[in-house]
C-alpha cells in the first residue's frame, strides 16, 4: 500500500521537499547539539526542561484525541466519524513518534536509551510513560493499516483489529494520565502538583487535539477532494467545544485554589506566568493572549450562526489549538520550574539550534503524517 | 599406571584450580551485582570503613549525616566548597546557567523559603548557609530515576551511577532542593586542576554531593568536614544513639530544609 504515497501531484512534492528540507535543519541543529551537549539550548541547572518537553507533553495530548472520533465511531455507532477514523489514527501515530524523538532529543546520553528497558523501574513515571507511548503508537498503526489493507481489497476487517481498536480507547486516555503524573507527583513544583493536572491535560488534548482533526479535514476536503462531511465536522466541533470549556474551568480551579488559599508557593508559578513575578514577566503577554483566544474561540463554536460558517470554523480551530499549545506547550513546563527550589526567579529562553531541532522533529511527524493519509485516502477513493 | 596417576594428579590439581576459580568468580559476580544493586550491603565493593567512628554501627542500619553549624560557618570563608569540588574534578564555567556545583552557599531566607522569616535579627537574615544534597532518606530523586542510575545506598547515601545515566533529568525536576547538576557541556575543560581522588565525568550525565562516599571507604571524613577551619560541621551516623551527631542533634535546636514534603533530609542545621 505504501507505493501509493509515491505517486502525487507537483504541489504534494513541493510540500514533501520542503519539510524535507526542514528535516535537514533540524539534523543540522541536532548534530551540533549531539557534538557539543544540551548547553547549546536555553535550558541549564534552572530551567532544566524546555521546548523539547514542551512539545513532547502538546503532542501526547493530540495523540490521545484519536479517541474522540474512534470512541463514537465504533462504541455508539456514530457512522458520520466513517471517514474521520482513519485520520485520527494516523495522525495519533504521527504525534505518538514525535513525542518518541522530543524526549530522545532531550536526552543527555541518548545512546543510552536502552536502559530505560535494561532496568525496568515500575516506581518511575518515565518507565510507563515508555510503555504506553509505545503501545498507543503500535495499536493505531497496527489497528489502522490493517483496516485499511481490508478496505482496499474489499473485504472485511480482520477480528483482531476490533480487539486493538477496543483496547487502543482506555489506552488514548491512559498516555495523557501517565504523562500527567510525570509532573504532578513531583513535590515542591506547585504549578503540577496538583490533582486536577490529568483531568485538565485530558481536557485541552481532547480540545485541541480534536481541533487539529477539524483542520486536518479542511486541509484534506481542499487538498484532496477528500470530505469527512459536514455533520462530522460539526459534530467535532461540540466535542472540541466542551473539552474547551472544561479545560478553561479547569484552570479557574487552579487560579481559586491559588489565590483564596494565599499560600504562596501555591501562587508563585501563576503570579510569574499571568501577572508577573519580582519583575520577572516574560510570558505574561502570550499567556493572556492564550487565554482570550481560547475562550473566544470556545464561544465561537458554541454559538451556531458562527460555528456553521467555514470561516469562523476554521478561525476558532486554529485559535483553539495555538492557545492550548502556549498554555501547554510553553506555560506550563517552563513556569513549573519557577521560582526554582532556591526562589531564585530564572528565565529562559530557546536557542535557535533547540529550535531548529524542534523544526526537525515537526516536520518528520508532518512527513509521516502526510505520507499515511495520502496512502489513507487513495484507498478510500479508490485511486 | 605411572602415566595414569601422573594423568589423574594433574586432573586432581586442576579441578582443585577450577574449583577456587569459580569460587573466586562466584564471589566477584555476587559482589558485582550486590554493589550495583545495593541489595547485598556486605558484600558492596564499596565498602565503608567504619573504623574512626566511635560505635561501630550495624551494616544495613547506618544513615550517615551531617550537622551544619551556621553561627560557626564564617563569612566569605569557601574552603570547603574548595576542597570539595577540587577533590571531586566539578568544573567551573563561571556561568550560572551550565554550572555544576556540589556544595554552595545560599542565603539564609533561600535555602529555608518555607521557614519563618519575620522580625529575624539582621544576622539571621544576611547569613549564608552551604546547601549540599541532603541524602534524604525518602529521596524524591531516586523515585522519579527511570534506570536506578540514582539510588539509595543501604547506609543512606544517595549515589549515582553515572554509567548508566540517560540524562533525562527527571531526578533534577524532582529535587526539591535544587541539588542535582547536569553537565550540559564536557566538563573536563572546566576542571582547574584535575584530582585523581575522583574520576571526571561526561557531558549528558547528572551528578551531585555523594556524601564523600569515596573518602568513607578509606575511613576519612567528607572532605568539606575534614577542611573546615571553624569546625562548623560534624558528620556522622544518625542511627547510633551515642554518636556525636546525635548528641548535638539533641542538645541543640536544628533545622531541616523543607520538613514539610516529608523527604527526611540528613542534613541538619543549627541556626
């Protein structure tokens, strides 16, 4: 079935050459990162995640959001999902193998990686976050191809796939819980430890993981002639729309918690992120940003006049997942680490090398993306 | 048959070698993996000379620790965050952000943020205390560590193997004290003049305060203990009731750094 991702018009090439290219930087930046040691990034003994994480912890989140077309599709027989399945599961194996590479970029011996399974420690969160990742990104390329190596030939799916599509559900929500407990068990670093940190990450993964399926239909409807539907779509955007709205109650939780309570090792993380700290106000404005534009965007998708319009779904789409992505993707690793066990107040700031191997890491899982759904859809539309 | 007895002698010496090979061998393997695992206290490579300690504490019961004197610990005095990053080969970049340090000192309202810090004296206030790992015996470090590359030792120090180190750094996120480092570059140029008491490390791995565990072998006192010109600092083991540590852990009032995330620090201050 692969040889089908082989035979594409001019602009397909054009978009496959220039993420290969990106690739390219970020193998550069990473050569010289492997050279020279995770001292060429903006992280140090402080702030000692960053972008890598970051990424790794947005990504885990759109991972798991296949669940929210795989779960209505096959458990309540929502058959408008048909066309949706298949995307979502490819673009889970596309986010699970770009979470793989940001934490295998973040290593600082990552010929060691190994050892991880050499010494299987059950205590550590790392240790299971490994197995689930691994597992969710088997049981959806598996379940996946299988389903639609039958579809091609025109026969019925195998038995088995039923059993990992069924297993691949608890799984969607077990990585994103897994990786919440990589941070909220740890003590003394207030912004993760609390209880509410795997229920607000499930929350804004099924947000804004669910919005990118939106985009991606978008893209796929204009680009390939390929349309999930509109009853899909706007069926999507509901689900998008409460995870939202339960994201941002969320997060009022925090803030209440926080600030009634008036401890101040409670406050300080969010004092540093939305108000600023000691002077210290560097991401003040994109956390804000990132607020205003998920709540508006959540209104847009509850209010039906706009949400029929293409447009303004697009729009609230887009604006839902970069304030997701701030807010998880920045915000909440880098402040996690402020103040720093000493209150001292650090800043941080990503390097271009951290970048360009951030680019790298993109474009891969974009390339393996493309190349499942471009194979994906010459089945469905019997290319 | 005198070819035969020959034959059988020579068989009898070689079993015999066999036999004391094995054992050898046996042995070695067993203390091998008793040593990486720490599962097996006496047969540990590294084994702690108990000799210039008072009470010979029990194998398996000893939880070594410190007592920092703060009102002894002289101002602008170094010496023993000298000695201690000399004997260990920790470089010195001169820049806050790669920094590797072992032992440092911290003021006073930092290093105890959770601590009362109202209407103190002002020589409370400006007072410098060393921060260091604080070997704590229910170490946040070793739990989050997904390869053991952190443990704890059966005498209470908390080691690194920095073999087996991924360098994820999930053990620095985890230290409520900020005591680990990384070697975000190679750290031998940074070294000034290399020691041969301790070997240097690699880039991508994590170190921090190993309680001296080197010197303990040999019988000698951590080295920031053994150079301290005030005498601001007592090392010994917690466990032994008549231990001088727990003398002075009784006669004076002490802190520990964040009691509150119920770590048990061995490090214990005097204010």
């Amino acid at each position: 079935m692969i040889e089908k991702a082989l035979k594409g018009n001019r602009a397909y090439w054009a978009w496959v050459a220039l993420l290969l290219v990106f690739i390219g930087i970020g193998i550069t930046g990473y050569s010289q990162q492997l050279n020279l040691g995770l001292g060429v990034t903006g992280m140090g003994r402080d702030i000692s995640w960053g972008v890598y994480i970051s990424q790794f912890t947005f990504l885990v989140g759109v991972a798991a959001s296949a669940v929210m077309v795989v779960l209505p599709y096959y458990l309540h027989n929502q058959k408008a999902f048909g066309k949706m399945v298949i995307v979502g599961e490819f673009l889970a194996v596309s986010a699970a193998l770009m979470c793989m590479l940001f934490i295998l970029a973040d290593m600082g011996k990552p010929q060691r990686v190994l050892n991880v399974l050499r010494y299987p420690s059950p205590h550590s969160m790392v240790f299971w976050d490994v197995m689930v990742l691994n597992g969710y990104l088997m049981l959806n390329i598996i379940s996946g191809w299988a389903v639609l190596g039958a579809e091609r030939k025109g026969v019925p799916a195998p038995s088995w796939t039923k059993a990992l599509i069924y297993l691949s559900i608890p799984w969607a929500f077990s990585i994103h819980t897994v990786t919440a407990f990589l941070f909220a068990g740890l003590p003394s670093r207030h912004l993760w430890l609390t209880a509410v940190l795997a229920p607000r990450f499930l929350a804004s993964a099924f947000a804004a993981g669910t919005a990118i399926l939106i985009l991606i239909s978008f893209i796929l409807k204009n680009v390939a002639g390929y349309d999930a539907g509109r009853e899909a779509r706007e069926k999507l955007v509901v689900l998008c729309a409460y995870a939202g709205l339960a994201n941002f109650f969320l997060l009022g939780t925090e803030f209440f918690t926080a600030f009634y309570s008036n401890i101040p090792g409670h406050m300080h993380s969010f004092q540093y992120l939305y108000f600023g700290l000691e002077g210290h106000a560097p991401l003040v404005p994109f956390m804000w940003f990132s607020l205003i534009l998920g709540l508006a965007s959540v209104a847009v998708f509850l209010t039906p006049p706009l949400r029929r319009q293409n447009a303004w779904m697009i729009a609230a789409g887009i604006g839902l997942v970069l304030s997701i992505w701030i807010d998880k993707g920045v915000g909440l690793v880098i402040g996690g680490f402020i103040p720093t066990p000493l209150d001292a107040i650090v800043d941080y700031m990503p390097t271009l090398t951290e970048l360009s191997v951030t680019l790298g890491i993109w474009s891969i899982g974009l390339l393996v993306l493309t190349v499942l759904l471009k194979v994906a859809i010459s089945v469905k539309m019997q290319d | 048959m005198l070819e035969l007895s020959s034959v059988a002698h020579g068989d009898a010496e070689m079993n015999q070698q066999r036999r004391e090979f094995l054992k050898k061998a046996g042995l070695g393997a067993l203390a091998g993996l008793g040593a990486a695992a720490g599962l097996f206290p006496a047969l540990a490579l590294e084994k702690t000379d108990l000799s210039i300690f008072p009470e010979k504490p029990m194998p398996g019961k000893t939880r070594w620790g410190m007592l920092i004197d703060t009102r002894k610990c002289s101002e602008g005095c170094t010496q023993c965050i000298a000695a201690c990053h000399h004997t260990h080969n920790v470089p010195d970049f001169g820049n806050s952000k790669n920094q590797v340090k072992w032992i440092w000192k911290s003021p006073y309202e930092k290093a105890f943020p959770t601590a009362s810090q109202q209407f103190q004296g002002d020589d409370v206030k400006s007072r410098k205390v060393l921060t260091l790992c604080n070997h704590c015996t229910e170490p946040p470090c070793t739990r989050a560590c997904p390869t053991e590359a952190t443990f704890k030792r059966w005498d209470g120090i908390v080691s690194m193997d920095y073999h087996r180190c991924i360098g994820c750094r999930f053990c620095m996120a985890a230290c409520p004290y900020g005591s680990r480092s990384f070697n975000w570059q190679d750290p031998r140029p940074g070294i000034r003049e290399l020691s041969d008491t301790y070997p240097t490390r690699e880039r991508g791995v994590v170190e921090k305060c190993n309680f001296c565990s080197e010197r303990l072998v040999d019988g000698q006192l951590p080295a920031c203990v053994d150079t301290c010109p005030e005498k601001a600092l007592t090392f010994g083991d917690l466990n032994d009731p008549k231990s001088e540590i727990r003398t002075m852990l009784h006669a004076n009032e002490t802190m520990q750094r964040k009691p509150e995330l119920g770590t048990l620090p061995s490090v214990f201050y005097i204010i």
